[in-house]
C-alpha cells in the first residue's frame, strides 16, 4: 500500500470535519489493526467498531507505534496536540468511500471474482498466470468482505496493470455496493452454492444480487453448470467446459477441475497461453512452518512470489516471532532485479535480516534461535533450501492447519452476542496440536483471553512471548509466585486456597492482583459452593491485595439436548450467586459459564464471556454446527516396508496374527508410544493408503504397526493417512470406544507438528 495522500486531501475525500490541524501529514498506508503497525509514520488508523472489538479504544497504542492521523466517530478521552482526528458517522463505510474514490485513479482492467465457493482458489491459479505477462494486484488471503475488499483496493499502486479481487455477497444489497466500489470491467463467476442463503429470503433474491453486481461489467467467465442460474444478461460471456478438460488437468475432484479450466480459459483470454498439461498446486501448503535447525523456526512459504503473498508471509513471521530474530530468505535473481516495491515492502516490517540466495549454503549457525522466512514461486529450488533447514525428517507427522482453526474461532464468534468476550482453552498442549504455536497463533486472531489447565502451560506461553490475559484454572499454593511473576490469573476454588494467595501477596506487597472465583453449581469437581459466597464477600472487602476479576463455572451436561434440567438448574444457581456478589462488589466482574456446546445449545448463557475449547478443533456432535466446522489436525505417515507373507506366518509379539493365505503387509512407523494405541491392534483399527482401508494386523507395537494391503500395489515410501480427509478424528475416536479429547491428548510430543495456514 503506497497511495501517497495528504491528511488534508483525505479529510476532503471523506467530506469531514477536522478537530486539530496544526500539521499535515504524507499519508501511504491504512492499517485497523494496531497489530500490524511496525513504524506509524505515513500511517492513517481507522478505528472500527467491530462485532467483538472497538477500533477506539486501540487509538492510544496507535499514537505510541508513530500513527498521527486517526479517522473515528468521536474524539478519544485523550487526545496528542500533534495528531489528527478525522470524525465521521461510521468509520468502515468512510473507508469503503476513500477506497472507491481511490480506485477511480486507475484506468486499467479490473478482474472481479464472485461466488460462494472456490474465489480464493481461481484467484490464486489466475493470479499466477496473469503475472506472466502483467503486473499484477490481487487481494491478499481470502480479502473478500467489504473491509477486505477496500483494503485490497488501497494496495493499486501507479506500476499496476490489472486488478484481481474476490468478492464474497453475504448480505441483500452489497451487489451494487460492491460493484460501486470495485467497477469490475470482467467478473469470473466461481461455483454459486446454497453458503450464505439464510441471508437472503430466497435464492432468487441472492441470485438478483449477483446480477446486480455485473452491470456494466464488460465480459464474464463462468463454468458451464446448469445448477448455476446467475442471469448475465448480454454480456460477452466466456464458458469454461471443466468435464472436457478434467483428463487434461489431472484432477478426479469436480470442483477443482471447474476451477483449473476457469483459470484457463482467464488466462487465454488475456493473452497468455497455458501448457495443455500445465500442473495447479494445491493451496493449502501455503506458510507450512516446522520445527528447524539450531533451535529455528522454519516458514516455507514457497508456492508463489508476489508483493501481496510476501506481505502475507511477513505479517504471518512477525505475528509468530514475538521478539525472536526474524531472517528472511529470497532467491538470488530478485536481488539482481533490485526492485524498489520488494525493498520498500521489507523495510515496513522493521529489522529483517535479508538473505538472497541460489545455493545451499553450507554455514547456517547464523539461524540460531531465530524465525526463518523462505520465499519464493514454484520453482524446485526455495523449497528445497526450506527443506533442508528442517530439524530432522519425520515420516510420521501431524499437520496442524491454522487456517481451519481460525475458521472455527470465527464460526463460534459468529453465534455468541454482541460484545460477548471470548477465551479459547489451550490447555493439554492445545489439545495435542502444540501449545506455543497454536497459542500464539490464536492470540494473533485477537481473543480476549487463552485458558490452561496448570501454571506451567501459562509460564511457557508468556516465556514465549504471548502477552494477553491468560486463566489459570487448576493452580496450587506453589504455582502462586509464578502466576504472579508472570502475570497469570488464577482461579480460586477454595477458601482455604485463597488464604495462601493472599499471605504470599502480602509479603510481596502486591494490590489488586487479579482473580477468577470459580463456583461449583453442581459438578462437583474443584468450586467454592453457593454457602461459602458470603465469607468470600467478607475477605474480597476487606483484602486489598485481590481483584475479583471473575466468577465462573462449569456445565456438567450442556451437549445434553434431550433433557435440560439439570443444565437450567446449574445456570440458575450461577445467576444467583453472581446477584449476591453483585450487591457486595462495587465494581463489574467477567462471568462466565459456557463451554463450547453451552455456546451453540444454551446461547443465553453467554453471559460477559464465554470458554471456547474442543469445537475450536474442528469437533462437535452438533450436526449443523459440524458442516460450518474444518478439521484442525491431519495425521500421517509413510509406509517404510513392504512384505509378502505365505500361508502359516506370523505377525509381530506374541505371533497375533497368522496368515490363513498369501498376503502382503506394510510396515508403518507409529504405535502406542506417538497415540496410536494398542486397542487397534488385530484389525480393530485400520489407515488408509492410496484411499483405501487397510486393517491392522497383529498387535500394534511401541514404534510400529503392520496393515493388511493384499491385491493393492503399494510401495515403501506410500502415504498413510492416520487421521484426515478420509477418516476424522471423531472416527478415529470411536475405534478406541473413547471420545476425542482423549485421542488429541494422547498424541505423543515425539510426533513431528507442522502448521499451515490457508
């Protein structure tokens, strides 16, 4: 983003009053999300009233990161003699009036992407062909909403010769809103599903809004599919017939063979021609990160090589360093082109150690206890380079995708009220997904607060830089002096317990320090109960050393549908007894009583707060919520044997399994050491490979495990999926008869974790 502005034209553009103007200033980026502001100088910040945020209350942080020009509804309490306030009704929509304004600068084809499903995908695949010949915009990730789409816009910049933006039409009205906005001259129309109908009182109303968008659009691409019945009217229109070229592409799934002869025919119709057995790599190894050498942190992000995709990847590297060394590796021949936008977009990101390279250097002790950036295209090189900077090869692996749990953060978001604050639990090594990674990952998304289960978990995550308020839910008198030390939170469920604290916080002459009270409303695990509230009261008033920060709970049975009576009864001794602490505390505390299933079956619980866990994960019972849900963990291996077996042998201890024909096995390296447990033994259990079911045989061992692979032809180095697209994790769980919490917290730390995000 570099639109070169000063605060007196943008005050002009969004037909504001100024509050102060002693200075004007050179405007080049927008940014709303203080998070993302490295040097505030050139910065404007526009403080958006979000569903679970306001912008406003960010303004002082802005201010002490270089911003000086704020646009907002209405003054801060405090307010710098040297910035700039830009009032307007309502932030966004200014917004989205300086980006359309913006984007009537630029004279040059502008290719829309509309749909339910699939923009992000056509987009990446066009994205990659078009800057063959063009230089290129697009939106970054999935940029689709009307924020999204107007910050997309902010990064045209005067070298641009076309524009490439998805678009997602959600609600009644945004099809000219958007088509305003962006002034498509071509529009690729993806698949068109029922996503986001409850929108719209009927398809046709959603549909009317698509044909909205594409007045006076020049040409449209569309598939050919008789399910889509987005009226174009008289536009040059452009079929993409992905069943005839399904064999040329090599893809058995419909949608992205649709996909891949769109972006074909995209590409052809702007000049550029496309191998007829030209290869589209999936997206979804986009910012693989793992475990590297010397202590490193690795982040191989070499599908593509474009200002929107590096900005992307530097934000993703800053996000996960906290204030570790952050190294960035680019291939050689970018150095050699010296492009000022490539240094420029480098330099915001603050102090980067910048390497070019065409060569697999030999010395590499400089990425000691440092976050590593590879970046590149398609080429084989840069992700070898990336590679090679693994700590060691694993066959066995658990992918964690980040991507899918931000997914799911915001799919629950979605169902909880307005200013309802939100705690995702990350206790047990983040359910076996790897506790400082998806933790830090899961502060970035900005939640309110992260929960564990003991005192170490919290002093590991702020050892690893995570600074939001974190919950401690099962503390003892000796983990204290760390959650003071480390600014943790603990939760007090006795008064016995509270009495040690509050010795310990008088000796170290600390006020105020915060606390959870949690209540037993009928569980009968850890709680003070409803009779012990009074004498609470007695101590919180008259205790200086504590604040009360908030009252929680636990459902014992809130995925129960059937009958909900002991759950009314639970939520109403809850209410009670927060009334009577009410009366007594002069000040507002968080109360918070619902997990994950309280949050889609009893709503109304939501209270101040509310405790997201396993269904971040991508698991639920709940058959709706579960359509809306992606699976967070994927679990592999890789077949480093083959064996042929005649009639009469035997397989592994104790001769379990014997032969009754000719056969052939595969040996597999993961047992009951890494979660794969013994119960699966003797066929109870079963992977799959090449698609297909392959049973165990024989007893499942600490490091191995044999399957039955007779009649298919499978060679060493096969892919075994554990858990994944073709079995879940819920099934995986009830193989073992147990429900899947137990299954994410038995996977050993010894299996290698690698995270994307998509």
């Amino acid at each position: 983003m570099n639109f070169q502005l000063s605060s007196l034209e943008l005050a002009h553009v969004l037909k504001c009053e100024k509050d102060t103007f002693n200075k004007d200033f050179i405007l080049s980026e927008v940014v709303c999300d203080t998070r993302k502001i490295i040097n505030g100088k050139g910065v404007v910040f526009f403080a958006l009233q979000g569903k679970y945020r306001n912008g406003a209350s960010f303004i002082n942080e802005a201010y002490q990161k270089g911003v000086r020009v704020f646009v907002l509804r209405q003054l801060p309490n405090k307010t710098y003699d040297d910035a700039i306030y830009l009032r307007v009704v309502e932030p966004l929509n200014a917004l989205i009036e300086f980006a359309g304004w913006y984007r009537e600068k630029f004279q040059i084809p502008v290719i829309a992407i509309i749909g339910t499903h699939g923009k992000t995908t056509i987009k990446e695949w066009v994205g990659l062909l078009l800057k063959e010949k063009y230089h290129l915009v697009k939106s970054p990730k999935s940029y689709n909403s009307k924020l999204g789409v107007a910050m997309s816009l902010l990064g045209l910049h005067k070298d641009a010769e076309m524009g490439l933006f998805e678009v997602s039409i959600t609600q009644k009205g945004e099809g000219a809103l958007f088509r305003s906005l962006i002034q498509p001259t071509h529009t690729i129309i993806s698949h068109v599903g029922i996503k986001h109908n409850e929108s719209f009182s009927s398809t046709q109303d959603k549909h009317q809004e698509y044909t909205a968008f594409l007045k006076g659009c020049d040409v449209v691409f569309r598939i050919d599919d008789k399910n889509n019945e987005v009226k174009v009217g008289n536009k040059n229109l452009v079929h993409s017939n992905a069943t005839a070229e399904m064999q040329d592409f090599g893809f058995n799934d419909k949608f992205k063979s649709e996909n891949s002869a769109i972006s074909k025919n995209v590409a052809s119709f702007f000049g550029i021609k496309v191998p007829i057995h030209y290869t589209f790599s999936d997206l979804a190894m986009r910012l693989e990160t793992f475990a590297g050498i010397h202590d490193s942190l690795i982040i191989n992000d070499t599908y593509s090589l474009d200002l929107e995709s590096l900005e992307t990847a530097l934000q993703y590297q800053l996000n996960v360093a906290k204030n570790r060394k952050r190294i960035l590796f680019l291939p050689k021949s970018l150095e050699e082109q010296s492009h000022p936008s490539v240094k420029a977009l480098i330099k915001r990101f603050g102090s980067i150690d910048c390497r070019y390279i065409d060569t697999l250097e030999s010395d590499l002790t400089f990425v000691q206890n440092s976050v590593v950036l590879v970046k590149g295209n398609q080429g084989a090189f840069m992700n070898k380079f990336a590679h090679s900077l693994k700590l060691k090869h694993h066959r066995t692996k658990i992918s964690v995708n980040l991507g899918a749990l931000r997914n799911n953060i915001h799919v629950l978001k979605d169902l909880i009220p307005d200013g309802t604050k939100s705690l995702v639990m990350v206790k047990a090594n983040a359910y076996g997904t790897g506790l400082i990674e998806t933790a830090s990952f899961i502060e970035g998304l900005g939640v309110d607060y992260l929960g564990v289960a003991y005192t170490d978990e919290g002093v590991t995550l702020r050892e690893n830089g995570v600074k939001c308020p974190i919950l401690v839910m099962s503390p003892g008198p000796d983990d204290f002096q760390d959650c003071i030390s480390y600014e943790l939170e603990p939760s007090i469920y006795s008064l016995q317990l509270l009495d040690e604290f509050i010795k310990l916080l008088i000796l170290k002459n600390k006020v105020g320090f915060p606390i959870h009270l949690k209540l037993d409303t009928g569980m009968h695990r850890l709680g003070i109960i409803p009779k012990e509230i009074p004498n609470f009261i007695d101590i919180l008033n008259t205790q200086p050393e504590i604040h009360l920060k908030g009252v929680y709970s636990h459902f014992s049975e809130s995925d129960n549908t059937k009958d909900h009576s002991f759950t009314e009864q639970q939520l109403d001794i809850f209410e009670v007894s927060c009334d009577l602490i009410k009366k007594y505390v002069s000040y507002p505390f968080i109360r918070h009583i619902a997990n994950s299933g309280a949050i889609v079956n009893y709503p109304y619980a939501s209270f101040d707060m509310v405790r997201m866990g396993l269904v971040v994960y991508g698991v639920t019972a709940h058959s709706v919520l579960a359509k809306k849900l992606k699976q967070v963990i994927e679990w592999t291996s890789e077949v480093v044997q083959v064996k042929k077996l005649k009639l009469g042998d035997t397989i592994g201890y104790n001769r379990a399994f014997t032969a009754q024909h000719e056969m052939d096995i595969a040996v597999i390296p993961v047992g009951y050491a890494d979660g794969f447990r013994r119960a699966l033994s003797q066929g109870k259990g079963y992977v799959f490979i090449d698609g297909k079911k392959c049973k165990t045989l024989g007893n499942v061992c600490m490091d191995m495990l044999m399957v039955d692979i007779t009649g298919m032809n499978v060679l060493a180095g096969a892919s075994v999926e554990i858990i994944g697209k073709q079995q879940s994790l819920m099934n995986f769980a009830s193989q073992l008869e147990t429900i899947p919490y137990e299954v994410l917290t038995s996977l050993s730390l010894r299996v290698h974790r690698n995270y994307i995000v998509t």
